[in-house]
C-alpha cells in the first residue's frame, strides 16, 4: 500500500484524493491517511502531493517508519474523503518543517 507521512501535518492539501480510484483516503483534522488494506498501489497519488508526502510502503523514508501503522490505525476510525478541499490555512508556512508528528490532532 501507499503510505501518508509527516509532512502532510497541517498542510492536508487533498490533491492527492482527487485521484485515487478506490477512494481510499481518510480525513482527519490536520493529516489524510491511506487505508492499507484498500489501496491497489496504482501509485497514481504520490505524484499529486505538493507536500511530497506520499510514499509507496517499501520506500517510507527509515524516520517515517511509524506512518505505515499509524496509516493503517487512523484509517479504522476516520471517514473517508474523496473530494478535495482547501489546504490548511498556513499549509504554506509549515510544509518542509520537521517533526511534526507532535502537532498530529485525532
Ligand atoms: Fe489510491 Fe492509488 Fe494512491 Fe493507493 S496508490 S491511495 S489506490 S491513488
Ligand atoms: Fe496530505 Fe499531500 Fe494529500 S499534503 S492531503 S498527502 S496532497
């Protein structure tokens, strides 16, 4: 599967669900996930992302490892989204900053 990662944290620009095909993208506050057991790896999302957030699981970066289970626990409780929205008010300011993994809301 394809996995959501850091720098989607408070940017959420939803490029990314317009294109998936098996509408596998969840919503939460200020991050997306992908649910694992859904997505058929066309890798047609990762190009999308302005955030370079998206990963296919065999090439999640070594420190973004916990996404891949994160990906798939969020995506049991949060509801699914499919049609894109505006970015996240100061997505801007906080895309390419790191650990932000702390300011992840549930
Ligand atoms: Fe959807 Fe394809 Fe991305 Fe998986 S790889 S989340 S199926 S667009
Ligand atoms: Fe997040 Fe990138 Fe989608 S920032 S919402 S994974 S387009």
């Amino acid at each position: 599967a394809f996995v959501v990662t850091e720098n989607c944290i408070r940017c959420k620009y939803t490029d990314c669900v317009e294109v998936c095909p098996v509408d596998c993208f969840r919503e939460g506050p200020n991050f997306l996930v992908i649910h694992p057991d859904e997505c058929i790896d066309c890798a047609l999302c990762e190009p999308e992302c302005p955030a370079k957030a998206i990963f296919s699981e065999d090439e999640v970066p070594e420190d973004q490892q916990s996404f891949i289970a994160l990906n798939g626990e969020l995506a049991e409780i949060w509801p699914s989204i499919t049609e894109r929205r505006d970015p996240l008010a100061d997505a801007a300011q906080w895309d390419g900053k790191p650990d932000k993994l702390q300011y992840l809301e549930r």
